[in-house]
C-alpha cells in the first residue's frame, strides 16, 4: 500500500504540533492529534526518565486515520503510556547530505557511531541523537557557478575535496524548476553550515540561502539528474564466477540468497573491498551483532588494493544489529540507498550492499502484524513485493548534465542478500527480490558444505546482464570473451550430468568420453569458480589474468588428450588442477607465478591439440 512509500502530500505547517499517546503494542505507538500530519513525518515522543530529566524517543508515522496515526519508534517503548505527550516535527524521516559522511558509520538513523561504541560492540543511549555530519570542520570550498546563472536542482555550486573526489555542493535537490544564483562564496574553507550561494527561484522569486548540508527524505528517490540510461557496462567484482558466469551491471541489481552460513557476509566483504566501485556503502540491517562489530572492527585497517589508500575512506557503512529496534532496520535500508544515490550526482559509481534484506523484511512483517493489516503470505505485508520492487528501482546508471562541470555518468548497483529460512529460495522475499533484480546469485548449502567457496550456484544462478553487456565484456577481458565462457558453462553443465549419473549407476559404467567431461568440468570448478576470499592474491585477480585463466581452463578442457585408460585421464587433471590452483595463489611476478604456468603448459603440449575449438590467443 501506498502507505508505505514516498508521501505526495503537501508540506505541512511547520513543526510544534502535539499529540497524545492513545496505545503502545511493542515498537507501534498509536497518537491522538489536531490539525494535519503527513506519511512518514518524524514526531518525538516525550519522556522523562528516572530523574526527571527529558527524553525524546524518535518515532515515524506510518498510518494515519480519523485523527490518530501509529509511529513506529526507533527505540526501546519502556515507559512510555497512554497520555505521553508527543511533537510532530513536520519534517520526513531524512539524512543530512554533505560532506564528511566517507569513513564514517553510522546507525540507520544517521547518527554517527563512534570508535568507541564500534569496538565495544555498543550503541548509542535512547533518545540521543547526534547531527550526521560534523560541524565543526572545515572544507575547502571552490565555485564553479557564477551570479546570474541559471541552474537546477542538483547543479552543482562549487565543489570541495573529500578523500579522493570532488564532492559536489549543489543545488538542493528538493527545488523545483529553475533558479538563478544571486551569490557564491569565494574560495576559502568553510563549515558545512556557511552559506555558500544563495539562489532565487524562478517560480516565485523567493531567495534561498544555501549550505553545504541538505536533508533529504530518505525514503523518496534523488532524481535531479538529466536521464536514465540502460546499464550496459559489468561491475567488476573480482569474483571470478560472477565476473565471467553471472555479472553483475554497473547500475543494475543483484540477489544473493543463501542459507546461514554459506558465505553471504564473506563475499558482501569480497566485493565491498574489491569492486570497481568509487563508494561502497555498506548497510549491515539487523545481523548478529558479533558479525557486525567484526566487520566495523576490520575494515579501518583494510587497504584498498586501487588506490593504497585506506578502504574505509571510500566507504560509509550503515550498521544495526539483530538487537536494535525493528524500526531501525527498516530506516537504515532507506538512508543507505539515499547515500548511494547521493554520490551518484556527483559522476561517481557507488556500490551499496545490503545485508540481509530478509531482517528488513522481517521489520515489516513485524510492523505490518501490530497494524493489524491483512498479511500476504507467510504473513508478510501483501505489499512486501512492491516495497522490494521500489528499493531496486533506486538503483540505475544516469546521465547528468551540469552547465559548469559538464557531462558525467554515475551510477547506483544494489547488491542486496537474503536469508531465506532453511536456505529455500521458495519463500516470499526471495521471490519478490528475484522478480525485479537483473542478476541472481544462489548460494547453496551443497556448494558450502563441499567448502566449494564462494558457494554460488553455477546451475541455479543467472544474469540478465550478459548479453546486453557482450560487447563491453568482450572489451574488458577479449574478443570472444562471452562465446568462451558460453562454452565452458554448457560444458560444466554436461559434466554434472555425468556426476549425477556416476552417483547411480558408479564410475565402472559410465564412457571414457563421459567420464573425461565429468573430470573437465570439476576442472572448471574447481580452477575457475571457485576463489579463495582469504587469500590476497587469489581474491582479487585483474582483469588480464582472469581472461588469462579463462584461456588456459578452455584450452585445457577442449584439448584433446587421447586418454587410454579414466586412471591416465584422472591423474592428468588432478596434476592440472594441482597447477592451477597453486598458480591461483602465486603472485603475479612472483618465481612461483612462472613455475606453475609452466607446468600447465608442459601438460598442454603433451597432446594433440583439438581441431574444433582451441581457443585463440591473444
Ligand atoms: P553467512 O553470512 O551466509 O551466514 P558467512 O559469510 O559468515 O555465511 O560464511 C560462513 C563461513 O564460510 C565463513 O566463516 C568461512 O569460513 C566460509 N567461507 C565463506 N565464503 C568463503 C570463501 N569465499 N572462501 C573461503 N571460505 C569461505
Ligand atoms: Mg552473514
């Protein structure tokens, strides 16, 4: 229902309204008002604690009806009765946007969690809020606007330096229709809270003075960009079995499923420090709470392999756990997708991970149970499915067009996991995720348990991507990339229908030929699927050199042999698959790096070469 998704509705007078609590049932607060109050307004309730001093506990309307509207509260109920007095704000639920937010951590709220909060694995104190972004330092401001220009919504005034970017200070996104600037300040540095431009607008003549910070409602998507383009370009992951197999679009989307304990944390962390991306936005909703301090804990020490420099500086990461209101999970999926987007004016390409999107959903369910609404299945909300669809759709890659900075792309990929009971992807968040995400990355139990990491599913897996990125790909790795990987899939299918068949009807039954396909594509599995997070070299290969393993497994399974026997055949790939997986771990330049190459080769040269399909070479 539409009562969840982004309010239309007109803004309302200002704050200072009061109402009165009517019900508590768990996280839901039922308030009786006068006068006006929109979706998704913020509204305080007031408390006082046990020696009197104030207390505001954060709350978010959810419903409204015949004068009353339920909140959910983004913090522990205790104490609060029927008749506490509550203040509505007039503003949405929103995020301070400006800058500073890189290297820091944030609840889903967008209060910053400290060190210390993050090494002792504690949170911050009911009702106490802080401001997103620090006011105290300084930024150096340079304009690119001039007086008398006519900009939009999202043009940028003048930038400032954040870690390694040009941060964008630009023309709040909530304007509508053009302005024209009266004022920009001059070089110097600035406080986020300086005024750098004022700006009239053109509809009704109003100035507006501008700061380096605007709040934005997290859950309405930013679109003050010039166009929507179609994502035809892969993220690198550097996960080879989604790079080649399944990949992933900048700007586009991906689920990973997968049971507990099959590896959906250690590949979000592959791939928040590996992916070709300019920001990562981590967004840690609702995991156990020892997984999520460890991650807050590495990732400060993490180098980014790129730049050298430390990961987190290109990283912000939006953590609650399992232990904190329900209503925090939901708030913290918005603000992370508003970060994103927030990036994405500026021409770079920001990555968000959500992991799992099932406590979102769970969040929900929760929500939707104490609004007594009438549930979906396994009593979800029935608008879970279009709540999903909304949050993929924040994804994409678009154009921007600034009159000063001109052209750029920048782009939003949202990879979200879901954690499906029991590991079926049956289940109703699974389902919806699959029905709008462009990229599916099954984990199983079988893969993860056979420790055949990282355990996506070669079989159940699927990109949407692939095609439509054939020439980019192609480009990235060699011509020809696509049709090789085509073969080596088809390949690796056919010999899991053997192993299949082996597990029937034994090893003794089945054909030579057979039994060499069932060999070739454990080969392929085992040399080219799977990857080793925990090694340094082995996590994050360039382009070049998963192009040229891809060479060397297709040139190794398409090879003609002439295997007398299934011993010669077997001893042959066990040696090979022995090579290969050493020459994974070798560093490139390393006296390892040739040694095992070699033995590759001297295997290869062993046999006559397959007229039908050798695979060229560069
Ligand atoms: P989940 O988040 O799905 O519950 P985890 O990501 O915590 O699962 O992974 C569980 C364990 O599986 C890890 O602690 C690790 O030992 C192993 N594992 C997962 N992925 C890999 C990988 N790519 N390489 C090596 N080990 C892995
Ligand atoms: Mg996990």
């Amino acid at each position: 229902m539409s009562e969840h998704g982004p309010s239309e509705q007109p803004a309302s007078p200002g704050g200072g309204r009061g109402g009165v609590v009517r019900g508590v049932s768990g996280n839901m607060v039922t308030t009786a008002f006068a006068g006006q109050v929109r979706m998704n307004e913020v509204a305080y309730i007031e408390l006082a604690d046990r020696k009197g001093a104030a207390i505001r506990l954060k709350a978010e309307v959810i419903r409204i009806r015949n004068g009353e509207c339920d909140m959910q509260v983004f913090e522990d109920t205790r104490d609060i009765q029927v008749g506490t007095r509550v203040s509505f704000t007039g503003e949405l639920l929103g995020i301070e946007l400006g800058p500073g937010l890189l290297a820091m951590t944030y609840d889903g709220l967008g209060n910053p969690l400290d060190e210390l909060a993050v090494k002792c694995g504690y949170f911050l104190q009911r009702g106490v809020y802080l401001p997103t972004l620090q006011r105290t330092r300084r930024w150096a401001f340079t304009p690119v606007a001039r007086p008398g220009q006519r900009l939009a919504a999202g043009h940028a005034l003048g930038t400032v330096p954040e870690a390694v970017f040009q941060h964008r200070i630009m023309v709040p996104f909530g304007i509508v229709g053009q302005v024209e600037v009266v004022e920009v300040a001059a070089p110097g540095d600035y406080t986020v809270d300086h005024v750098i431009a004022k700006v009239r607008l053109l509809a009704t003549g109003e100035v507006r003075s501008v700061t380096m910070v605007q709040t934005w409602p997290v859950k309405r998507p930013i679109r003050a960009f010039a166009e929507r383009l179609l994502p035809t370009a892969p993220l690198t992951t550097r996960t080879r079995i989604v790079d080649a197999f399944f990949p992933v679009a900048e700007g586009g989307t991906a689920c990973v499923p997968g049971p507990f304990g099959s590896g959906k944390t250690v590949f979000q962390q592959a791939v928040s420090r590996f992916a070709e991306a300019d920001i990562v936005i981590v967004a840690a909703c609702g995991e156990r709470a020892g997984e999520v301090v460890e991650t807050l804990r590495e990732f400060p020490e993490l180098i980014d392999p790129r730049s050298g420099r430390p990961l987190m500086e290109r990283t912000i990461i939006i953590c609650n756990t399992s232990s904190m209101p329900v209503a925090a999970r939901e708030a913290s999926v918005y603000t992370a997708v508003t970060l994103a987007e927030y990036y994405r004016q500026m021409g770079l390409r920001a990555l968000l991970l959500a992991d799992s999107t099932s406590r979102w959903a769970q969040a929900l369910r929760e929500m939707s149970g104490r609004l007594e609404e009438i549930p979906g299945e396994e009593a979800f909300p029935a608008y879970l499915g279009s709540l999903i669809a909304a949050f993929y759709e924040r994804a994409g890659l678009v154009r921007l067009e600034d009159p000063n900075l001109g052209a750029a792309r920048g782009s939003v990929t949202l990879i979200g996991t879901v954690s499906p009971a029991g590991g079926n992807f049956e289940e109703p968040v699974t389902q919806s995720t699959l029905a709008v995400v462009g990229c599916f990355l099954g984990l199983t139990y079988a893969r993860s348990y056979a420790k055949r990491f990282p355990a996506i599913s070669p079989i159940e897996s699927w990109s949407k991507y692939l095609e439509r990125m054939r020439p980019a790909l192609d480009a990235a790795y060699f011509p020809g990339w696509v049709d090789t990987v085509g073969r080596l899939q088809q390949l690796y299918v056919a010999g899991q229908r053997v192993a299949d068949q082996m597990k029937v009807v034994g090893e003794d039954d089945l054909s030579l030929p057979d039994f060499v396909r069932y060999l070739s594509s454990e080969l392929v599995d085992a040399v080219f699927m799977q990857q080793n997070a925990f090694s340094e070299v082995d996590a994050s290969p360039s382009n070049a050199r998963t192009a040229l393993l891809l060479r060397l497994t297709s040139e190794v399974v398409e090879f003609d042999f002439g295997f007398a026997t299934k011993d010669e055949a077997r001893s042959t790939f066990t040696e090979l698959t022995a090579a290969f997986r050493d020459w994974n771990l070798a560093a490139q330049g390393s006296a390892e790096y040739d040694d095992h190459l070699g033995r590759i080769h001297r295997r290869l040269r062993g046999g006559d070469r397959a007229s039908h399909a050798a695979v060229a070479h560069a």
